[in-house]
C-alpha cells in the first residue's frame, strides 16, 4: 500500500473511529498500528482471511465515505493553512460551516 494512502487512512481513523464498530476498530488497529498481516489478524479472531479483507476494505470505504459528507480533514487542513492575519473568528467559522 502506499505511504502516502496509509496515512490519509490513518488521518481519517483518528476523526472517524467513534463512527466504526468495535470489531473493525480491532482490525484497523491491529493491520494499521500493530503492523499484523491479514493472515495473523484472521487467526486472532478466527475468521478467514477474506473475512478481514473485506472488513478493512469496509472501513477504509467508510472512512472515504464520512469524509466526502462531513469533511473534517478537508476543514482541518484549511484552518491549518491559514496564516497568522488570516486566522479570525469569523473566518475559521466560516470554513467549519463549509
């Protein structure tokens, strides 16, 4: 997978991760974070490899997903932008209602 996709997937996981079930938090976590293979995630839980493969390509659409209707790293990165004479109330309020 590349770097770059990775960590937009991450990125999303820390907005969105009270929105996943406690089961695909498990997987993502453990693939992402504990750096498991889908094979030794599907002996933990005993469940086929498909099984993990198809939650995590579930998560990882439902990451995309809540980001194109929310769009909070979009409004994040933005605000992040900003300069220092650009960074008022009205403005930062502005984007957040984007």
């Amino acid at each position: 997978m590349e770097l770059e996709k990775r960590e937009k997937l991450i990125e999303l996981y820390d907005l969105y991760n009270n929105l996943l079930t406690l089961k695909q938090k498990k997987y993502f976590e453990d693939y992402y974070f504990s750096d498991l293979s889908i094979s030794e995630i599907a002996i933990n839980y005993d469940i086929s490899r498909n099984g993990v493969y198809d939650q995590l390509k579930r998560v990882e659409n439902s990451l995309y997903e809540y980001e194109n209707k929310l769009k909070l790293s979009y409004k994040i990165s933005k605000i992040e932008s900003l300069d220092e004479k650009e960074i008022k109330k009205d403005v930062v309020l502005s984007i957040i209602k984007e």
